[in-house]
C-alpha cells in the first residue's frame, strides 16, 4: 500500500533532490552513472568547486541532475567547453559529460586534443552502444551485427567498421604520468564509484582524465530487464573493464 | 588581473590585428581561446607575444569550434573572454555563437572578413555580414559593430566587450583583411581616460559555491516548443528596447546629399575619398555609413534615405547590407542602385564613375 | 536537506527484523532492474518482484517478500532514480 | 462537420500514440483526408506524449490547429499540457482513475472516464489503450466500428493471429470503451 | 543503378521523412550520407531499411560536416548523392555547403527545420531560412524549395536533384519537423509517369581516366581578389539568368485580396485555412506563397504586393522570409504587418484574427 | 652557363608537368612527399584510378601538382571529401594529402572515424611541426620548445602537453587485419617511396592506410639548408620512424 | 599633390615589403597620414609580393586605390600583376636587369633601372632592395633622405650596430638608387 | 610527354664522364637541400656548390664540381622540385 513514508530516498549531496525522477527512461544505465558520480563527489567533498558539464544526448537530460554549477551544451561539444572553464579558473573540477556518439563521433577531435593536451578536466563516455536521444540509430561502438535504426540488419563490420575503443585509444595518446583512463560498467556500481574517485583525484592533482562506462539503453535495445543485462554482459566481454593509465598513489 | 600595457596616450603605427590585441587588453580582457586563420592571426601573434607582460591567457584549441565553445567556457567562469576568426573559420564558430545567442553569453568575437564563399581567398571581402549578424539557426540576436579603420578597431573592440557584458548579446567587431593587414597610425589610450568603466564580469558557473546556495543549471534546449517561443519574445523585446542605446552611424556629407552613397565598414572610407572628389565636381553625394550594422539605426537611415534624390549601395559582397536596409527602408521611394565587388575592394575612382553614371542616367525602382 | 514528503511502499523488518525496505513510487520507473540483482531472486528464489502498487508512470513498482529479503541493499545501489532505501534499525 | 480535430495525451507509457495510429490508419483506408502529428520532444520517455489527429472529408489546411473539437487526458501531466487546446466547442475526456484532479476548463462537455480501473480490474492492463480507442471511436463519430477493427488487425493482426483470444480481449475492451462514453455522455 | 521501388502511381499514408526517402529512390538517388539528427531521422531509417530492395548506398557519418562533405565526394564520383540535416546539423554543414556552392556541386539536401538558435528544440520551426538560402561565407548562390505537406516533399525532392545537376547549384528541400513526423496521404509515383527525364550525373572527378585525358583539378581556393570577383560574377550572372526557368510560387485568392498573407512552407497551409475562414467572414484574404524561397518570384510577388491594401507576413519565425521578400519588394507602398511566432506553429485560427485586427486597425508603414 | 637543356627534367608520369615549379615554398618538404608520391603511383601503374585530395593547409597548394583528377578540400576535410568518394565508387583509389593540423587538430574526428571504420583510402599526414599555411603557429604536432608565432617563447608541453603521435594513435584504433600504418620522413625518400607502394597496395586490397611523414619547413622554421635537415633529425628522435601497422605479404 | 600613392611589386625573395616598410615607417616618423597594405595570398613564397603605400597629408580614406601615383616592378610577373594600377598619371619604374620584358602601358612617365646588376657588381646583392628604395625616395619626393635613414636606422640598426660597414653600405646603395632615377628620368 | 623547352645549366661529364648533370633553372628554388645530401659534400669536400647562375626566384641555382661529382644522382632524388637530373650515358 502506498503511504507517507518517514524516510526520503538516499540520494547523494551532489544530486539535485529538487529535480525529481529523472528524465532517463526506466532502466536508463546514465541514471546510475550519474548517481554513482555525484556519490564520489560527496566523497571527495568537491561539490563547491565542481562545474559539469552535459553533452546533448540523452546526457542532456542531466543538465539539471546534480546539485552542482552545470551548463547543458551542444552535441559533442561539452569537452571544449569544460576545458574552457578549467582553463579559466583552474580552481575548477570540471567535468564532461557525454554520450558515445559525443564523446568518439562529432566531439572525437575535442576529446583526442584535450587528451592530448592534458586537459585538466575530467571526461565521462557513456557508452550504450548507439544514440539513444535521436531513437537508436548506430553509434561508433555499436556491437558487430547490432540491430540499430540505421543497421536494421545488424552491423556489418566489414562496412562499418570494428566498434570503436574510446578508452584504448585515449591511452595511446595522453602522457601516462598526468592521466587517469578507465573503462568501467553499470554492472559494477561500487567499482565504478572508486573509478570516478581516482579520476577526479587525477584532476584534482592537475591532470586529464578520462572514464568510459558501459551502460544501458532498454528503450532503443528494445531489451526487458533481464535482457538488458545480458546485453551488458555481452558488452563487458568485449570492451575491456580496467584501468588503462594511472598514476601511482591515486586514491580511489 | 591581467596586466594593462596602455596607461596613457600613445599613437603607434601598427597592424590592423596588432590594434585589436592592444585594445583587448586595453578593455582588461583576460583570455583568449583562438584558432588561426588568415587574416586575423596576428591578433592572436600578437597577444601571444605580450603575455609575458599582460599576464593573460591564452589557449590554441583544435578548431573554431572548440575556440568558439571553449571561448563559452571561459566566460561562463568569469573572465573577461574572446576570440576572433574569418571566413570558413567564422561558419563553423556559428555553432558555438548560435549556442552563445540562446544562453545570452556575453561572447566577443572578431571577424576579419575574407572572400568567400568557401576558402576563396584569403585576403578581403564584406561577404561575411549576413552571417555574422544572422548565421546560425537563429534570429540574429547580436549586435555587430562594422568598423573603418585602426582607430574604429581600438574604439570599438573595447566597447564590444561592454556592450556584450551589459546586455548579454553577442557582440562581433566585424572588420576585414585590409583592416586586419594593414597599418596606419592610431591612437591607444587607457579607457579610464576616456572615462569608459568596464562592466563587471562576474562568473556564471561559479566555483567555491556555498553549501546553501542553489547550483546554477544554464541551458540551451527546450521541451516544448512554447517554452523556446517564450524565452525568445523576450529576447525580441528585450533586443529592440536597448537597440536605441546601442545603435551608431556616421554621415558625411549626407545633409544635402541628392546621392547618398550606403556603405559599411572599410569600403566608407572609400565613400568618402569619392564624395570629396564628386563634391569638387559639383555633383552632391554624402554617405550613410551604418557603424553597428545589427541592430541599424533605422530613424535616422530612414530620414537619409528619405531626403535623398537616389541611393547607392556598394560593398564588397552582393549587396548583403543593402538586404538588411531594405527591410527597413520599406516604404520609401527613392531609386537606388548598386555597385558590387564581391571580395574586391571599392575604391573612390569605383564610386566616382559609378555615381557620375547616375547622375547622367538616374537609378529607377 | 529535503522537507518533501514522499510517497510510497514501505516494507518494514526485512531481513528478520533488521531493518525496513522503502520504494518511493513518484521515483520508480518499473524498469525491474533491480530484481535481477537480488541476490536472493538469483539464488532463485522469489524475493524482489512486481508491485501491486504503480510508479511514476503506472507501471508496476516493485516489493520485497519480507521474509526472504535480507536487506543488503543491493536494489538500492542499482537502482538508477534511488527509488529504494533499505534501512538498517539501530 | 467536415474536419475534426482531435488531441489525446497521456504518459509514455500509456499507448497514447499507438491508440492514434489505430484511429489515422482507420481514416486513411475509408478515404478520408487524414492528418496526424504525434508530439515529440528531446527526451524519449517521460514527456507527455501527445497525438494531434485531423480527419476531414476536404483537403486539411492547417497541421496544428489552436482548439480542438476532442481533448482525452490520461494523467495529471496531460491535464496541464491539453487545457490551451480546449475551449468552448471541446468536448472533453479524462481518465479518472489515474487522474488525481478533475480538468479545470471551459468547455462543451467534460466527460470523465475510468479506462484505467476498469482495464486492471475487468480487462487487462495492456488493454488500457484500446480502451481509449473505443472512447475515441464514440466521441467523434467519424469512423465506423469496422473501420477501426479492419485498422487494428493492421496494426495488431500478428499479434491475434499467435494469440486468438488476444482479438477478442481487444474487441472487448473496444466497446467498453465506445459504452463507457454513451454512459458517461452528458456527465 | 538502383532500384526504383515505385513502379506505378501508390497513394500511402506516410511521415514526410518516409516519402523524402522514396522521393529519393524515386528520382535515382543512389546514395545518402547523414548523420542523425531529429526531426530528420527517418528519412535515415527507411532509407536504410529499404536498402536490401533498392541496392542503393549509405554511409553514417561521424558529423554533419563529414557528412556534407562526404556527399560532396559522393557527387564528384558520379552518384546522386544527398543528405539530410537539420538545426545545428544544418549550421556546422554550412561548411560543406559552402564549398558546394563555390565548387558548383549539384549538392541535395533536405532540411527538416527545428526550433532555434542552438539545440532549442527538436520539433518545428521556420527559423533555417536564412541560414539555408544564405548560410556560409558566401552570397547564396542556392536554391531552395520550401515544402507545404506530403505531396510537395515528394514532388520537389524529385525536382531537386534535376534542378541541382541540371544548374549545378546546391539545391535544398526546406521543411520542417512537422513535416518530416507528421503523417498525411500522398500520392508516390514514378518520375517517367510524370514524363520527368532524369539528369544524367556524370562523374566529376573520373575514376579510369584515359592516359590521354587531362587529370581535372577543381578548387576553391584563389589567389587573388580578382580572380574570385571574375568567377562568383559569373556565378551571378547566371544564377539571375536561370532564375526565370525556376522560381515557382503559389497563389492562393489573392487576386482580388485585399490582405495578402504571405507565407512559405507549412505555415501556407494555415493561410489557406484561415483564407476560408476570413472569406465567409466577409473579408478578402489570400495568400502568395513563394516555393521557391531562393530566389523569389520577383515579378509576381511585387504584381500581388501592388494590388492588395495590406500585407500580413506570418513565420514559424521572427521575420526571416520576411527580410527576403522586403528587399525585392522595395518602393511598393502597401503597408505590412506581421504575426511572427518563433519555433511555434501558426495556425488558423491565429492567423483569423490577426487579419480581423488588421481590419479594423489598418497597418501603416 | 643558363642554356636550351637537350633532356627535360625526370618526373613521374602521375605529377603534372605543366603546373611547373611547385608553388611550395624553397626547400618545402610537400615537394619532396609529393614527387615520391607520384613516382609510388607511377611504380604501382594506378594512375587512372587515383583520385587525389587535398587539405587546406600548404597542401592547397598540390591541387593541380598531381596528373591525376584531384580536389581541393577545406581545411581538415579532406578525409570525408575522399571517403565520399570511395564510399560511391570503390574502384577508385583515394588519397587524402594533409598537414598535421588538418589532421590531428581541425579534422581529428575524420581521421580516427574513417581508420576506426577501415575507410578505403589513404590518408597521407605530413607532419612538419607547425601551421605552415598561416605562418607558423604552434601545431598539435609541435616540439618541446619550438618557437613558432602562437608559441614565441617556446612551446611549455606543462602548459600544451606534449607533442600529437598520429601514427601511434591510429594504430591504437584500427583493425590490424586490414590497415597499414607508418611513420616514414623526408630525409629518407626511398624509404618513403616504398611505405606509400605499401599503403597503396593495402588500399587496392580494400584497407585503409595512415601515413605520417616528418617534412621540413624552412620558412616559417626560419631555418636554413643545413638547420633544417639537422631540425628533421631532431623530428625523427622523437617521433619513430618505422612501419606500426602491417598486413602480411604487403609488397612496397 | 596631398596624397601619394605607391605599388611596389616583385619576387618572395626580393625585399619589396621590407623597403615598403621602411618607407611608410619613415611617413609615419615624420608625422605623414599613412596606410600601407602588404599584399597577401595563399602561398607563403611565391606569388608576387606587392605593397601598396599612401603617404598623405590629410585623412587616408580608400585603403585600396584604382590607380597608383608611383609603380616600381621587380620582375616580369610583377609586371604582369601591376598593369592595372597604372593610368596616364603614373610614373612607373622597372628594373631592366631582371624583367626580361618592358611594360607596355601607357603612363605618364617609364623608367627602366638595372638595379639588380648594380647590386651584384657594384654593391652586394643583399642591397638590392635598399637601391630600390633610393628609387623610390627620388619618385616620390615625400620624404627626405634623413627621414629614411632614420626609418632604416630603426628596422636595421642592431645589423648595423653589429657590422657598422653595413650602414655605409646600405647609405651607398640608398643613393646609388636615388641618383639612378635622377639620371634615368625622363627616359 | 613534353614538348617544353627547358634552360638550366648542364655540367658535361661528371663521374670520370659517364655521366651528365643538369639543374633546371626554371624550377630550382635556391634551397640548397640538395648541397648537405651530396655525398661528396659530405666528405668535406666541395662538390656540388651555389651556382653563379640564378634559379626562378634570383637566387642562385646549384652546380658540382665536374671533378667531384660522382653522379650518383643523390642530389636529383633530394630535389623538393626534381630541378636536378643525372643522365648515366650509354
Ligand atoms: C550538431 C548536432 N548533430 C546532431 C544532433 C542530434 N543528436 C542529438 S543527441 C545525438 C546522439 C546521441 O548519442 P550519444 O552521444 O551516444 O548519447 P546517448 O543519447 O546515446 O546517451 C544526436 C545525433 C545534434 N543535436 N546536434
Ligand atoms: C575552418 C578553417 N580554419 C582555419 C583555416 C586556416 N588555416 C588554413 S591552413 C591552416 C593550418 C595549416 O596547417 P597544417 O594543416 O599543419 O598544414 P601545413 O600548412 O603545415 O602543411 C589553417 C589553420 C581554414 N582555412 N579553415
Ligand atoms: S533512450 Fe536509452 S540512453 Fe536515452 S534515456 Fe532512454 S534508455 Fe537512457
Ligand atoms: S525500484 Fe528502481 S530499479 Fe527497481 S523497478 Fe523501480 S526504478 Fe527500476
Ligand atoms: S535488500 Fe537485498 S535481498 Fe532485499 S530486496 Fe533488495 S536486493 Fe533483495
Ligand atoms: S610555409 Fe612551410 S610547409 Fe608551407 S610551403 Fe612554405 S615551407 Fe612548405
Ligand atoms: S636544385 Fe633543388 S634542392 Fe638544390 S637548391 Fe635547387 S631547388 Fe633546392
Ligand atoms: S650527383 Fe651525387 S655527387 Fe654529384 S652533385 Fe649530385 S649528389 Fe653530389
Ligand atoms: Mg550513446
Ligand atoms: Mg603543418
């Protein structure tokens, strides 16, 4: 029977209680990232010096998620624009936040630059494996034989290409000894939330990082509960969850 | 704070590009985010060069757009931000200042024109005015200061950043290669000393936000296309209420002009080399020069134009100006007609011929 | 801090008295995540299941059987709109 | 009347733009003049979803139109979104066993309707929708019974073929919608 | 070749995007580079969905600007390529635009406009005019067809890809997110049926070039001003010589109309609407609706201008048509009045009584 | 002795003769790339099925060198301009001839997204370390140190990171089967005469090939005959010359 | 005449901006209006480098000019580029000893020079372009001859600092180029 | 093929006469990369030089030292502007 309840959710400081549900789907996988994220930011105590920054994408329904500074931006454009602000006032934490069509396809020579440059910021790549704001249509890390709106028979790798690898190819360019990259994954919440806290040490002590987590998109997989996490496991065999650059003592 | 190098009056004799470096530290601007393109440069050579001494910043990002939005960045935290392109560069920054005109960020750009469309050339043209007053999927909220000349680029560069910051429209110093290339003497001052004060710039994402403060969410994008009419009819209001405190024009000239030249930015000077020419022929010409060519100063076009027995446009581009007092000389009369260079500079000679044609066959509608 | 009340279902002395279990209903979308990762609906059992009460898109939300439920938690942290709380007694 | 105009908004989850589709399909095949713009927004659920439908025996000018001739609400949220589209031509329908407020409008007739309830309790929850076409089927008038079921074995034809009984839930539940407005009619 | 799947006339009850996509199998087109954008997705969808029956090509980009330029390159092999885009797709693939339109590239492209500036909304607008008549760096060298429903996005997506390999100017459909979602009847049917010939689309960069040939060398880049005036006045003259054979316009009683609406696209469609209405109110009321928004039908818009009493512009957007027609319109006197709402749809009923309140309070210039 | 010569000059049959003395600068590397280029193309007898591309950047410059049908690009677009064109014809071999900031900066969406789909063509990156079209200032690509007009004190990699590797990159994202990446340099032309015999082979196979070659410019380097040889050297300690990428059997 | 308006056209390598430079330096100095627009393009070397000065004074309006008081060619090329700025006013003056072509305009006045030669067998060829400058002092007579050193003494005094026969030299070739056009006139 | 008419220099005999050298004037550029890849240059010896005669931009061409010159042709592989060829003689 539903009731007055004598408690409220246990939501993290750093998300905004005011917003209500989120605007994601059910099941959406960029509502835990996102809640896990503003967890580590509670941990680390850094909400008065963080700016966010979302992607458009189904991250933009984040823009009024957390309870810290945020600018919603444009599609694939969040990384200069947090780097922007960091450059700014280094005093910052900034964070990009951005989907994987943002993050590889029309925003890949912000992320590979800023990468390259060591940014001070930290960049987040959800990756669900198609665009999920625009209906589903392939992505760059689209699965091989992946039914999407514009491979309605399955990705065909010999047209399309192998899916892309944000994280192994974000290590082959940043200097190892600022730079934190990881791969991580909804399925592992407590994993990915010590993950954020070491990128965001990383940043705080100056450097570039970067986080991809594999995610979940049960509305354009057309997946139900137990699909969408077999889905997620498929995922999880072939894009590797691991550290890929860290620097030594970073606390997570 | 950035470091000002002009503390009292000093003519020098530089570039076009070289001024409005000056002049942005002159207006204490403390960062600029650019990629180079030709012929705007040499403003960032030359920022570059005085960092040591101004103590600014300065970040070479990898493309206009990144420039553009990174440029967003900076402002949004606070500093007193800008950057400047050309050309292909400027159609591909529309993206980050369309996003600019819809948040009403105070974005400073410069614009040094260049032929188009495509690459071209390098070199000169007035053919990015429709786009830097109207490009992007928008409806041109932003205000465009034309200018003619080294002293112009010095004046108006500082003012740009106040008018951005005081009213929250992008604000463009559109100016061109022959500006951006060239020298003439001119005069650098310490804006204090003309009594200009510099508008505050406070950070709009504010870092260090107190616990009890509730977060700033800026945003671009709508659900319902009524939220987006409503933001924009304030915008429109808004927009044509200040219009008034922000217009500027020049004339010369034109009281008893029977042709009244229309002109923009580099190609008045041009203007007025033949209208003094013409004038010793004893032919009456004067000029009507639009100095912000967004918004227009339409009283006071409207009279000129009403006053005058004929009207000439002429740019260095396919009559992009002439679109944009069109629409608002509706209503009135007077036949005009045109001369065109597109890419190419106008010269007094041009315009001498040109307007000595129509006194001997007068323009119809 | 929040002064909003919430609605909800609230299961009280899971995991034998231990503690009680809440979901919110104005968060939960039904997206049924989180009965795949009870550890005890994986053992196979019936623990976490469908409600008879809606969320905020009324659909089903979801409900522990008190008597298997050993409050880890689990639900809570997947959840992705922090639609439970499991609450250990003092 | 030669145009009717029809809007019907409801949560993501409710079948709102399926329900339509029914109906504009249904228009389409017996030849009328048929124009449907389903509401779309940036986020993919959540938003209210609304159907905008115009069926007509001439051709259909206008895509949106200010006021409707019918308004069906299914959710507090489509209370809120739907009131600019009615006024006192509208005949209005809401689903009060979701809705927790009674629209507060000017209008021709404000019916409300339980679908819901009933779908859970008589019928079966993913009948809800089908309910609404029947409601829909009676407050306009425009089409026959037999339009609307030749449009669902369309769209739904597959489905009853693997699960005959399937065919009669949604008749069923069709004309309890179409009773509960003669009913409620006048309400 | 591709396979054309409509063979004899098929009435079909579609979204605008689904009939762009058979309009394009309809007209040939053998090959589509995009990337998502809404409200133009479907046009994507069905194009890929049907590829297994038409043979036909795609490729999903990485941006919209690859996407513009990729289809250049498509061209330039010889296929008739396109694309679609819209909102800030549209503004960064100015870039490719551009080029197109410097190159003289029979470049397609749809345009399913949506609010603006900047990402806004994803549902309606008429607020790309501007931006795709004029967008770039350059003078428009463009044409744009500006749809009003179902059978105008069939019709003239087929024209486009004649007009643009036939002229070798970019060619665009502009529509709107309403017509690309909405879903109304129309008729598809075989080009050859309407006795519609096809443009051949020969390669312009040729693959197996004979060892006797001389290699072909196209640029965008020139040296000097001059040489850029001499090419785009070429292209002037020309685009004004071809003007006659494609300006199209609709009229719809506005013969003896006192107040004449004036308006593109979908917005059209709620003129003529409210003309009805007005009409058995007694008050003459008619519409010009160019279809042709780049370039206007001149002639016949000023000769409908001339007759009526008032003018009633009316947008989805604040003005952009507007500013267009106002310039060819000059020296006419007939006062206008407006009724813009920027990304809303106008409908009928606005439109009724916008024109009753010009009845009684006349606009004056 | 100026005289009447009695043998024109050698030039591969794929350069055009009549565009005589390139417009390069004295001593420009994209000479050298260029002539070895064609003389490749000449080896391979694919003259007729070239087509050629350029960036906006000094490669402009090429747009009417090459005897093979060639478009001029904008800057950084080169890469979508060529896929284009193989995407609508796979007959065609495409060459995309580019400076390090086409590249790695303004059209580093292109180059991952076209290597990250195995994109039919040929992408050639000359890496000369600076932006030599605008008159020399800082590139992704640019040294520790190096003077140029965006960097005039020096290029502070604590403050620009370090120098762009296009080579490694591309390796890090492409499908080892089918693509061929290398690093090769100015100082060593019949190296690169056989690496772009490779790249092109591998092109014909149906892959995608990535060249980066380390050039030389003199102006905006403000070098002479000698510093510029003895700055290449520097170039190529630092950045490796060698063959990241291969597929067996590739003949060069 | 108030106004002077000077094109100076030749080879990358030729000099022509740096004697422009310090030509309208020396305007500058002397407290002349004056607007100088180095001619740019594409290519970095290699096309043919042009100046375009005015030394005035009152106001400078035009930046650009149709036609040029003064037109001093460098090369063939140059030639071939400058015909256009030059009308039955203008005083044009090329160097014999590089262009292997005489203008063919009409003009108020054609000096042919050899300064290039000169250079190479009198002076230095590093001095070439400081003859041309002699030249074009002599043309113009805008300015004086201490005006220049002084304007040379500012772009080339730490050279000359370094190496103080340069300055002689350079002094040298000034007025070698002055007394080369003051012989040449009226050829 | 060409028809062009080509003037330059052309230095008879080189490597004990097996071979001609001959630099096109019209295309050399004056950069001198040439001169450091010499081999024989690069023994510290003066084999290939600036010429006394001037290349497209008037500054001088390059020319080697009959003497030297071995004809290996390293110069002509080196040209940015292939304004170097060594002809072998049959
Ligand atoms: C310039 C531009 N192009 C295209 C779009 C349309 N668009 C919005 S979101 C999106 C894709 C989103 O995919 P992704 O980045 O993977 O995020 P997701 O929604 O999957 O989380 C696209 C293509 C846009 N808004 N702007
Ligand atoms: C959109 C755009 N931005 C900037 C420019 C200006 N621009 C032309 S070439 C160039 C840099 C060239 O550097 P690179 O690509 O390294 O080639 P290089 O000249 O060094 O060979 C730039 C920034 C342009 N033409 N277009
Ligand atoms: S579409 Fe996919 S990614 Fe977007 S909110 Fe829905 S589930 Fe999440
Ligand atoms: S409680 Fe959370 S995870 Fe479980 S169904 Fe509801 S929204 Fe989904
Ligand atoms: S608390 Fe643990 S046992 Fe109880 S319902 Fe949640 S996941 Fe299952
Ligand atoms: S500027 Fe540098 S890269 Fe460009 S042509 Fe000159 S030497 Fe070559
Ligand atoms: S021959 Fe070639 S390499 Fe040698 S100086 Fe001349 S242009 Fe340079
Ligand atoms: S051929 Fe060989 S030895 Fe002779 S000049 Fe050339 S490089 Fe030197
Ligand atoms: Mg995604
Ligand atoms: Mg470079």
């Amino acid at each position: 029977m539903v009731q007055v309840l004598d408690l409220p959710p246990v939501l993290p400081n750093a998300q905004d209680e005011e917003a209500g549900a989120s605007k994601f789907c059910p099941g959406c996988g960029h509502g835990m990232v996102l809640k896990t994220l503003a967890f580590a930011i509670d941990d680390l105590n850094i909400k008065d010096k963080t700016v966010f920054g979302c992607d458009i994408g189904c991250s933009l329904l984040s823009w009024n998620y957390m309870d810290v500074d945020s600018v919603q931006t444009h599609h694939g454009r969040t990384t200069p624009v947090i780097y922007g602000v960091t450059r700014a006032n280094p005093e910052i934490i900034g964070i990009a936040y951005m989907g994987d069509g943002g993050g590889l396809a029309i925003g890949a020579q912000h992320l590979v630059n800023a990468a390259v440059r060591g940014e001070k910021m930290l960049a987040i790549l959800v990756n669900n494996t198609n665009y999920g704001m625009t209906g589903g249509q392939m992505a760059p890390t689209t699965m091989p034989g992946q039914k999407t709106e514009t491979t309605p028979y399955g990705r065909d790798c010999s047209v399309t290409g192998k899916p892309a690898k944000g994280a192994e190819m974000v290590s082959s360019i940043v200097d190892p000894e600022k730079t934190y990259v990881a791969r991580a994954t909804v399925s592992n919440l407590r994993a990915l939330r010590k993950t954020f806290k070491k990128a965001l040490n990383n940043v705080q002590q100056g450097g570039f990082s970067f986080v991809e987590v594999l995610s979940v998109c049960p509305l354009n997989w057309r997946t139900n509960n137990v699909d969408t996490w077999g889905r997620l496991k498929t995922m999880e065999e072939f894009f590797e969850v691991k550290e890929f650059v860290s620097r030594e003592g970073l606390e997570g | 704070m950035v470091n000002k190098l002009i503390k009292e009056d000093t003519k020098m004799f530089l570039t076009g590009n070289e001024v409005l470096a000056y002049a942005a530290n002159a207006a204490e601007a403390d960062f600029m985010y650019g990629y180079p393109i030709t012929p705007q440069n040499e403003i960032m050579h030359t920022w570059c060069k005085l960092l040591p001494k101004t103590e600014a910043g300065f970040l070479q990002t990898e493309d206009e757009i990144s420039a553009g939005f990174s440029t967003i960045g900076g402002i949004l935290a606070g500093r007193r931000a800008f950057t400047a392109t050309a050309g292909p560069g400027n159609v591909i920054m529309q993206d980050a200042m369309s996003m600019a005109e819809m948040m009403r960020i105070p974005f400073v750009c410069a614009v040094m024109q260049r032929g188009g469309p495509s690459t071209a050339t390098v070199i000169y043209a007035q053919q990015e005015t429709t786009l830097t007053c109207f490009g992007g999927n928008g409806e041109g909220y932003r205000i465009v200061y034309s200018t003619a000349g080294h002293q112009d680029l010095f004046d108006y560069m500082i003012k740009a950043f106040n008018t951005a910051w005081k009213y929250k429209f992008p604000t463009f110093i559109l100016a061109d290669g022959y500006q951006g290339k060239m020298r003439e003497p001119v005069m650098l001052y310490d804006p204090a000393s003309r009594g200009i004060t510099m508008e505050k710039t406070p950070a709009i994402l504010r870092s260090g936000v107190s616990a009890d403060m509730k977060a700033n969410h800026i945003r671009n994008t709508f659900n319902l296309e009524e939220e987006l009419m409503e933001e924009l009819d304030k915008y429109e209001e808004e927009f044509n209420r200040i219009a008034p405190e922000i217009e500027e024009y020049e004339e010369y000239k034109a009281d008893d002009a029977e042709i009244l030249i229309i002109a923009h930015g580099i190609v008045a000077r041009s203007a007025m080399t033949a209208i003094d020419e013409l004038r010793e022929k004893g032919i009456k010409a004067g000029l009507f020069r639009p100095i912000t060519i967004r918004p227009l100063a339409v009283k006071p076009l409207r009279a000129a134009c009403q006053r005058a027995k004929q009207i000439l446009f002429t740019e260095s581009a396919n009559g992009q100006l002439a679109r944009m007092v069109l629409e608002k000389i509706y209503g009135i009369t007077t036949p005009y007609s045109t001369l065109y260079k597109m890419g190419v500079g106008v010269t007094g000679d041009d315009l001498v011929q040109k307007v000595e044609s129509m006194v001997k066959t007068p323009a119809a509608i | 801090m929040t002064t909003k009340q919430y609605m909800g279902i609230k299961v009280e002395g899971v995991a034998k008295g231990k503690a009680d279990w809440y979901c919110y209903t104005e968060l939960c979308k039904g997206c049924g995540l989180c009965l795949e990762k009870c550890p005890i609906n994986l053992k196979g059992e019936k623990c976490l299941q469908w409600s008879k009460e809606v969320g905020i898109y009324q659909t089903p939300a979801v409900q522990p059987d008190p008597e298997l439920c050993i409050g880890c938690g689990t639900c809570a942290l997947v959840c992705p709109d922090s639609a439970i709380r499991v609450e250990r007694k003092p | 009347m030669t145009r009717t105009k029809i809007a019907l908004a409801g949560e993501g989850g409710q079948g709102v733009q399926s329900v339509a589709k029914i109906l504009v399909e249904a228009g389409y095949e017996t030849g009328k003049q048929v124009l449907y713009i389903p509401n779309f927004g940036v986020e993919q659920r959540g938003g209210v979803s609304i159907a905008f439908c115009q069926i007509s025996d001439t051709k259909i000018g206008e895509p949106r139109y200010s006021k409707a001739d019918i308004v069906i609400m299914l959710s507090d949220r489509a209370i809120d979104r739907c009131t600019t589209y009615i006024d006192e031509n509208t005949t209005v329908v809401y689903d009060t066993s979701v809705c927790t407020k009674k629209p507060e409008v000017k209008c021709k007739k404000l019916i409300g309707v339980d679908a819901n309830l009933i779908a859970n309790t008589e019928l079966s929850a993913r009948v809800f929708n089908i309910i609404i076409l029947g409601v829909l089927l009676e407050a306009t008038h425009v089409l026959g019974l037999e339009d609307i079921k030749n449009a669902m074995e369309h769209a739904l034809g597959k489905k009853f073929d693997a699960k005959p009984e399937l065919r009669e839930l949604n008749y069923k539940a069709l004309e309890r919608g179409m009773n509960l407005l003669k009913e409620k009619a006048g309400v």
